[in-house]
C-alpha cells in the first residue's frame, strides 16, 4: 500500500524495511493472479497469503481501503447487521503513513492521536493531515538542537554516516541548510549518524532520541513534552451505522406481495394463520438477536486500563501468590464486578508507556477458546501489570509432576485434550491471528487447566514486551526457568521463527506420555548437562523403538502410573508427533496447524496407524 499525498509519496505495506524476500514477496514475476476463496483466504502468485479470523462458508465478506489508510477485511454478521473486522493488514494504527502531516507526531494514548512537536502548532486543528508547521523562522546560522525522547520520523534521510561521533553527527546536520533534524543511534555494533531533510511519518518508539533543529533564540525548555493535540483519527461521534441487507429486505418485501395477491382471496383465514405465527417468529428471533449482540457488546467491552489502586485492592494488596515466573509474580485477586481475575506483574519491561499500551491493547483482541483471557492491563508510573481470567484447576506441571501421594494421576483422556487443546492454540497464534504472534515460552508452567482440564496457553506475547530490540544471547538470562524447552535455535544467530514454539510443544508432549519432567533445567539450572541427558536419552531411545518396530516398545515410554488404561494409538502419535517436533533441524519439524490436524484425526480411534506426514 501506496500513501500518494501532495507533498511526498511512501509505501508502508508490506514493511518496507524488509527485503521482497522478508515480506514473504518474490520479483520473478512479471504479473500477478490472487483469488480470495469461499473460506475467507486470500492468496496470490508471488506468496502473499492471509486468512480471516472466522474461516468457514457461507459468510458475506468485503475488502476495504478504509478512511484511516488501513487495509481491513469484514464479515457480515448476519444477526446484528453488522459488519466486524476479521482482518487487518497494519495491527498498528501509527505504522501507516501520512496520518499526520508534515512535522506531525502519531502517538499512542492508548487510542492513535496526533501531535506537534514543542515549538510547532497544527496547520488546521481540523485536519491533521496537513500537519504542523513552526512558529519560528528557519534559520541556517543561527541553530541550536532540542531533544525528542522517543520521536523517530520514517524516510527522508539526507545522510547515513558509520562511525561517527555526536558532535560530528551534529556538525554534519549544522552543515547542511536544509537537514532539519539529526539521529544518533548504535546500528550493529558502531554509533550512526542520520540527517533528516524533511519530517513525514512520525511516530512514538521505545528507544534512540530525535534531535530537532530550531533557532538558538528560542528559549529551551527544561523538561520537553511533545503537546498533544485532539487528533483526526478520532473521526467525529461514535454512532455505529448499520448498512442495510437490501437483499434480504427486497426478496421479503416482493415474497410478501406475491404471497397477498395469491393467496389471500382464497385462504384468508389460514393467512391469519400464518401471520400471527411468523410475526411470534420474528419478534423471538429479534429478542434473541438483541440479547446476543448484548452479550457480545459485554465480551469486547471488557477490556480496558486499570488503575494500579483497582488493583491492588481487588489483590488484598497482592497477598495471595499463585505462583512466580521468569516475567514475574501472579496474584489471585476479585474485581468490583465479582470476576475472579489473576494479576501478574511484569517484571524487565523495556517499553515506554505508549507503546506498552499499543502493544497489551493487540493481546486484548486475541481470542481463542485454548487462550488464557486477558482482561485489561495497568500501565501507571513503574507499574506494568496484566489482568487474567482466573483459571481454577492452576498449570499443567501441578497435575503432571506433583510429586504428593495424595495427587490424583491425570487421566489418558484428559492428557490427549490438553495435546490437542495447547496445539489448537498454538495454531491460532501461529496461523489466524491479527498479528503473528511467537509465544517463546511454551512450558507445562504456561498451560493453565479450567474446570473441565481444557487447555488455555497463558503469557503468550510477553517476551515481545520484554526482549524488543534484543538479539541473539544477550538477553536469553531474562526468560528464566524455561531452558529445557528451547530450541537450539536460540544460540544462534539464525532469526527465530514459529518453530521455536514447535520445539517446545514437543518437549511438553513427550513430558505428558511419560509422565515425569524430562529435563529439570527448568528447575534448576545447576543441574546442568546431567537433565539434558536424560531428555537425550529418552528422545533417542524412543526413536529406536519405533524405527525397531517392538510390540511391547510403549511400555517403557508411557506413564507407568496410568496402569496400561491408555490408547495406544494415541499414544504412538503423540510420541510421534513428540519426536518430529524436537527434531535438531526445525525445517524438519511440522506446524502446529498440520500437528492439530494429526491429532484431531485420531481422537476418536483406538486402532494402530501409520505414521503422519507433515507439510
């Protein structure tokens, strides 16, 4: 996608720091042939695919350029007449470019607003498109430069130096008449320098300063706060229009005539009948329409900000601790509404307050039946907090390596539930999300079991909020506990992908046929090698055993404290399934949407299958 305005022209989708490579495009073809099926995904010659979050038949859908200069795609829900979005091409607003104007500052608050930076008003308060302008004149000799914590603006880079100082960085912008602002960043592992020439595309980020060229004789603040301003993006009231199905309203209203004309002279007393029947008809499926869209108004309402005193209120001032990981603290707690909620509290979080908010506000949208809830967050001073539904039954490790003589073995049936219930949502994150989201710490501890031992993946997202902008092993220290269930991957320097998540989804479905914890370093990690080696040798005598082809090779793989009340075909393919995942060479392992497919195939059955190929 293409911003054409007056002043410059700038693709922002797909990413354009990424190479045709990156974005999943090729350049070998000289056309381009899509076709958007009856399901819901769209896929065209060059590698460009998506898919809407509700991917089934029958459902009316429309592709739309919308006001905002995003790229949405909505389905039509028929009981409400409304149209909902089910996907989106920018998952944040600011990303797109030209929403501010020349100058103009796109920032998060949560909602995208925006701003001028100090010094600067707006051209039109009413239109924010066409930016802000300076109230001062420019200069070229006279130059002093103001800091912008947090302030980038995308493009227009006059010049890119390596290995350069701040005062030859500021030299180089003092040098030139038209560098209106200058960047001193580390880029790999030297300072760079980057001169701007004009200031388009603004927005909000976490890390480097802007430093913005005004003249000496105006007067520094001592604390530099970029104004905010009321923003166009919030686009007059918020009425909600339904668009009218004239299909359905002119098919009844002529179906309606022919049947008064026909009919009524002959069976006037049935058509009474008939009448007073459909209209009991209509107006219950118009009360439980009504009810629903209530319903579904409470669920996507829930979401919001709370405040750090909410909290610690509905907390008891955070005495009750259901348990500790590598992001922080959880606490059991009940909101004023009576909710049994859990709250963590982040530890190690990188981002400012804006972006943290752009970024929580992405998890509140995911929705998935095999996905712990999130409700709201607090983002308040050094408080970063996340608010969870309360899930009763606890984590997967409880049920699974309690080591009590009172614990209740977990059951063959409600172990397959949980394989398949975690590899659902896996699935979701990896595959139908708005947003592609990696979890990176896929572990029986994340795992939370509800009343019926469905499965719910928790802290899904938060390395995203607490590694950005770290790379390779310089931060792997702050995902503490988790060691056994990372994928080689992790130390090198190859990019980190889904598979990661494979990988560790195979560790925890081997843990669930065997039982017991195949690998403490997610304990303790002083253990060291001696743990590894038992997960080694149990992934190497597995493959021995099946490739042997033993009758009796299960026994010593599965749980002994299940005594034989198992499926083995089940449990084949789960050790199947295991083994393929943890494989060394992760273009070797499968997805998580081919492993749900295997193991929603096998549900049902008791008798011994061939082994699954993946795709």
């Amino acid at each position: 996608m293409v911003y054409d305005g007056p002043e410059f022209t700038s693709i922002y989708w797909p990413n354009p720091d990424d190479t045709i490579w990156g974005n999943g495009r090729t350049s070998y073809y000289s056309s381009r042939v899509a076709s958007f099926n009856d399901i819901g995904t769209f896929v065209s010659s060059d590698s460009l695919e998506f898919r809407c979050l509700d991917s089934s038949l029958g459902v009316k859908r429309r592709l739309t350029m919308d006001y905002d200069g995003n790229l949405r795609l909505y389905s039509l829900n028929n009981s409400s007449g409304l149209w909902v979005v089910t996907w989106q091409a920018i998952a944040k607003q600011c990303n797109v470019h030209g929403l501010c104007g020349r100058n103009g500052i796109c920032i998060y608050t949560p909602d995208p607003k925006c701003a001028c930076p100090p010094y600067y008003e707006p051209v039109n308060s009413s239109d924010w498109s066409r930016g802000c302008k300076p109230n001062f004149e420019r200069g070229c000799n006279d130059s002093q430069f103001l800091k912008l914590p947090h302030v980038d603006y995308y493009g227009f880079d006059l010049n890119y130096t390596r290995n350069v100082t701040f005062n030859d960085c500021q030299q180089l912008c003092l040098g030139d008449c038209h560098c209106r602002a200058f960047k001193h960043v580390i880029r790999g592992d030297s300072w760079s320098c980057y001169t701007k020439g004009d200031l388009f595309n603004g927005y909000n980020m976490a890390d480097d300063s802007l430093y913005l060229r005004i003249p000496t004789r105006v007067k520094v603040l001592e604390v530099n706060r970029i104004i905010l301003n009321v923003s166009r993006l919030a686009c007059g009231d918020s009425k909600v229009v339904l668009l009218p199905n004239s299909y359905n309203d002119a098919s009844t209203r002529s179906f309606k005539w022919v049947y008064v004309y026909s009919f009524g002279g002959a069976i006037g007393t049935i058509e009474v009948i008939i009448l007073v029947a459909s209209w009991c008809f209509f107006f219950r499926k118009h009360v439980i329409s009504a009810s629903l869209e209530e319903g579904y108004h409470i669920l996507t309402t829930q979401f919001r900000n709370f405040s750090y005193d909410e909290l610690k209120r509905a907390t008891g001032k955070f005495n009750q601790v259901l348990g500790k990981g590598g992001f922080g603290a959880v606490y059991k707690g009940v909101l004023a509404d009576a909710r049994v909620v859990a709250v963590k509290k982040l530890e190690n979080i990188v981002q400012g307050e804006e972006e943290f908010w752009a970024e929580v506000s992405l998890f509140g949208r995911i929705n998935h039946m095999n996905l712990a809830r999130i409700w709201g967050f607090c983002s308040e001073g050094k408080h970063r907090l996340l608010v969870y539904e309360y899930v009763a039954n606890g984590s997967l490790d409880n049920h699974l390596f309690s080591s009590s003589n009172n614990s209740v073995v977990l059951e063959w049936e409600k172990r397959f539930k949980i394989a398949l219930g975690t590899a659902k949502g896996l699935a979701y994150l990896h595959h139908e999300c708005l947003e592609w989201v990696i979890h990176c710490d896929v572990k029986p501890g994340n795992i939370l079991l509800d009343s019926d031992f469905e499965p719910k993946i928790s802290d899904f997202g938060l390395v995203k909020l607490c590694q950005r902008g770290g790379h390779g092993l310089s931060n792997l220290s702050q995902i503490r506990g988790t060691k056994g269930y990372m994928a080689p991957e992790w130390t090198t320097n190859l990019p980190l992908t889904a598979k990661i998540d494979v990988y560790s989804y195979g560790v925890v479905l081997l843990e669930l046929v065997k039982g017991t914890r195949l690998t403490s370093c997610a304990v303790d990690d002083s253990l060291g090698e001696e743990e590894v080696t038992e997960f080694s040798t149990f992934v190497s005598l597995a493959k021995t055993k099946l490739q042997d082809g033993e009758d009796s090779w299960m026994e010593d793989m599965i749980d002994p404290r299940l005594e034989g009340k198992f499926s083995k075909n089940q449990a084949a393919k789960l050790i199947e399934i295991g083994l393929s995942c943890v494989d060394d060479d992760r273009n070797k392992r499968p997805t998580m949407e081919a492993v749900t497919q295997v193991l929603a195939d096998c549900r049902d059955e008791t008798a011994t299958v061939d082994t699954p190929s993946y795709v």
